[in-house]
C-alpha cells in the first residue's frame, strides 16, 4: 500500500499561543500545543508539520543550530509525539512560500493553521482554517479541521 503524505503549514503565534501572551515574545501555552498535537495525531496519518510563522528563521534540520525558542517547542511537541519538520522558504508571502512547498513535494493532503485571515486574501488552493487568536488552538478546533486534498 503506497503512504499518503500529509502536511501541516503551521504558524504559532495565535495557534500555539494566545493574543494576551504577545507582550512577551516567543511565548508558548500548554493547552495550545496539547491540543494541536491531538489534531496532528487524531487521524493517525503520520502528518508533517511545516512552520510557515515567522518563528520559522529558528528552526534547523540540525537541532544545535534552531534557536532557544524552537528548542522549546520541539520539546514540548515531542511530549505529545510530534515534532517540526521542515520549513517553508522565506519568499516574502506565506501564500508563495505555500504554493511553492507545494510544488516541490509530493502531498496528497494538507492543511494549513493560521490565525491571520489577511494572509491568504486571494488564496486559490483551500485548505485553510483560521484559528481565534484570542484562545488559541482548542479542543473544539481538533475536531473541526478537515484535511483538503491535493487534485
């Protein structure tokens, strides 16, 4: 049986955080990130998790050169199973840099989590479901997000 590739374009701040903690940058909440991963691992599909936030600078294939930050939440995915995957390039707009990940490999479904609708204005693919900046990634949201299908 040939693997399904799925994949997860993430941002973190109003995802894995809550609009109230953006005083202190790189802040993380616990139930955010808990609740994220319960989506990452609800249909157990083996996704892929590809930061499109600007936290994205950070990570690194090799972990002694990501930042503190993406250190952090590496730990606190791996405490749920998950862990960062790659990164989308740096090309100046979140819908490029999706549209181009896109391009260069081969998935067959994946969503994309954001809190910023402003992002996408325009955005033809899908795939796209909006996270409230104000609570953050909820149990409500793991059971909503359906995965869009590459055609």
């Amino acid at each position: 049986m040939i693997e399904k590739e799925f994949v997860i374009f993430l941002d973190i701040d109003g995802v894995l955080n809550t609009k109230s903690s953006w005083k202190t940058p790189f802040t993380l909440n616990d139930e955010c990130i808990r609740n994220f991963c319960g989506f990452v691992n609800r249909d157990g599909v083996g996704a892929k998790i590809i930061l499109t936030s600007s936290w994205k600078t950070g990570w690194s294939p090799i972990i002694e050169n990501q930042t503190p930050q993406i250190q952090e939440l590496q730990v606190k995915l791996a405490g749920y199973g998950c862990t960062i995957f790659s990164r989308t390039k740096d090309l100046g707009n979140r819908q490029k840099e999706i549209t181009d990940y896109l391009s260069c490999h081969d998935v067959d479904y994946y969503v994309i989590i954001d809190d910023d609708e402003s992002e996408y204005l325009g955005f033809e693919l899908g795939g796209i479901y909006l996270i409230d900046a104000e609570t953050g990634f909820t149990s409500r949201d793991v059971k909503k997000i359906k995965w869009k299908k590459i055609t």
